[in-house]
C-alpha cells in the first residue's frame, strides 16, 4: 500500500539530499504544497502534524548551513 505521509516525507528528503537536489521553495520558504504532492498527501498534514513541518524545516536548516554533516540525535 501507499507510504505512511511521514515514512514518504522523510524518503523524499533522504533522496534529494543524496541527489544533492533542492527542496522546491516558494518565497524562500519550502513549498509545502509541492511537497505534499509530490510525496502524496495533503498540505493540511504539515499543520496537523507538526513532526513533519519540524523533519522538513530540519533538513532545510541543515542544507543552508552550507555543509552536510550529520546532525546528532
């Protein structure tokens, strides 16, 4: 069956930072629609479930930090 929203989330964030490829933004913030869509879930699942909104703004943070070390639990 379809992926758990978060299990597609944290899959689509995993492959872009292997690719080394951006997360679509709009006005400098990630384009939560385009996200959503392309992981295959609704926008309002970020608002409802803030662990996904925190997973994607975590790894926004740590692509602009300007280096790919990984952060420690």
């Amino acid at each position: 069956g379809p992926l758990e929203p978060l299990a597609a989330l944290q899959m689509f964030l995993a492959q872009r930072a292997d690719a080394r490829t951006e997360i679509p933004t709009r006005n400098g913030a990630p384009n939560l629609s385009l996200i959503a869509k392309l992981c295959g879930f609704s926008r309002d699942y970020f608002y409802k479930n803030p662990e996904a909104k925190e997973l994607l703004d975590r790894h926004m943070e740590s692509r602009t930090s300007g280096h790919q070390a990984r952060a420690l639990p």
